[in-house]
C-alpha cells in the first residue's frame, strides 16, 4: 500500500503536468470511486476545472481547483495515476484529458481507493483533520506529542505508528524501519515508551521516509510512478520483508513476526522484546 513517501512521489511527479492545466474530459467508470456521491456529478463538477496545485497531506494526494474545490484522492492497497499509459489497463477507473493534450488514468485492480471532492477549504480541512493526526516533518510532529498521544496506551507500538489518526503517513513499511532505526521492539506497549525513546523514534520515522523519499517509493506491490516504473526503496529495506536475512546492523537473523494482523520485520538483538510480566 503506498504510504507518505509512495503518495509524495506520484506528487511529485505529477505536478508539473497538472498544475495550470484544465480537466477537458473527465469519465468516471467506477462508482465506488467516489461512494458516496455519484460519478456522474463528480465528473460533471470536475469537467472543466483547472488544478491550481497538487498537495499532499498523510497518504491523501490533494488536487486543489478553481472555485475553492479539492479533489482528495487515496490509492488505498492497489490505486496509481498513470500519465499517458502506453496500454490501457483493465483496470482503468477514472480518465481525465487535460488541456494539454496528455491523458491521466487512475488505475485500481481492487478497487479500495477513493475521491472525495470537498467544495471549501473548510470543509477539506475538517475531513482531513478529523482523519490524520501530525505530519511528519512538521513543527507538530514531536516526542512530546507522540508521548502524549500514547500515554496509558497498552496496544503495540507497531499498531500505534499505523493509526492515521496518531502519526499521518507511516504505513507498514516505514513503522519496521523506523522501529528498527530507533532499537524499539515493534510489541513494547505505546504507552511504555520514555520520553527518549519517543525521541529517537520519532528521528527514525523522519529518516525512514525521507530515505524512502529519496529513493522515489517502494514497489513490492502494485506501487508504480506515473509513468509506470517501480520505486526502488524495497533495495534499501533494513528489515522489512528481509525474514531469515542477517540484521545489517549486527548481523543477527532478522524474524517476521505478526502484529496486529500485520507482517512484521524485526531484529531481536537491537530491537530487545520487551519482558514477559512476572506470574502473580
Ligand atoms: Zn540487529
């Protein structure tokens, strides 16, 4: 699933063949893309718009338009934006001609992304806020707010970094990077952390998406660029997917465990499992 630094490259990317330029055409083939309003009326109020600048917020892509309208997309598990595919995929959801004469599709094989159109800046900020708790990268991401955040929390660390609401962005890739970069078991409780560890890992989550960043995303799914080639993260994973593989830091074997119905990467040895509670 692309996570901050997955979403912020299809930014990136995007950008400079969107920004200033109209929506022409627009045909929406999916309905549950924009559940729950109707596709007709969403393609309708898009037809004609100029986005004005693509943002980003969390793992929403944010297509700011004319007349005060935000298009807030999520690619969700399998979702890409194709900048004039060569082929036409099977799975095309959505197509808009732009006033340039280049073609973007939205391409989803499972069909869990979405597009919400917001009609103020109000109402944008409302939805987002009520969904995404601090952006990395931000003066309010801090060790301070994720111990407050976490306080009296007994759920796994691990769970706490994927909840959108906490920390916006950080999926399952970049929670076992941080979580390595950092020396924190992915089991010890949320609310255990000292206020250093919070420190660290909150370094660690910035380091593990701005690596990410760099290396244009990972693709070990269906994560493609806009023009269809693959990120190059997952050679950079140091824990992630790497089951059985030595740590690259001690070179201890690095296990998968499961937490929170989630694979999950980890090295016992710089990452030390949190002790089982004494027997009353
Ligand atoms: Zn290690």
């Amino acid at each position: 699933m692309p996570e901050l630094p997955e979403v912020e490259t299809i930014r990136r990317q995007l950008a400079p063949h969107l920004e200033g330029r109209e929506l022409s055409e627009v045909e929406i083939r999916d309905y549950r893309w924009t559940l729950p309003a109707p596709p007709e009326l969403i393609a309708a109020e898009l037809t004609g718009a100029t986005v004005r600048r693509l943002g980003r917020l969390g793992k929403y892509l944010i297509w700011e338009l004319d007349r005060d309208r935000h298009l807030l997309v999520h690619l969700r598990m399998t979702g890409s934006l194709l900048l004039d595919p060569v082929e036409e995929s099977a799975h095309t959801r959505a197509r808009f001609a732009l006033s340039d004469g280049h073609l973007l599709t939205y391409v989803d094989p499972r069909r869990f992304g979405t597009a919400h159109l917001m009609l103020s800046t109000a109402a944008r900020d409302r939805y987002l806020q009520a969904r995404l708790g601090a952006e990395p990268f931000t003066t309010e991401f801090t060790p301070q707010y994720l111990r407050e955040q976490s306080r009296g929390r007994t759920a796994p660390v691990k769970s706490f970094l994927l909840d959108q609401r906490r920390i916006a962005g950080v999926g399952n890739i970049y929670a076992d990077e941080a979580l390595h970069r950092a020396g924190v078991h992915p089991l010890r409780q949320a609310g255990s952390l000292t206020l250093a560890q919070w420190s660290a890992l909150k370094e660690a989550i910035e380091a593990a998406l701005a690596a990410g960043i760099d290396a244009k995303g990972a693709s070990i799914d269906d994560f493609r660029h806009v023009d269809g080639a693959r990120g190059t993260f997952q050679d950079s994973f140091l824990v992630h997917t790497r089951a059985g593989d030595p740590c690259p830091t001690c070179g201890n074997v690095i296990r998968k465990l499961v937490v929170g119905g989630r694979g999950t990467y980890v090295c016992e040895r710089c990452q030390p499992r949190p002790r089982a509670r004494r027997p009353r």
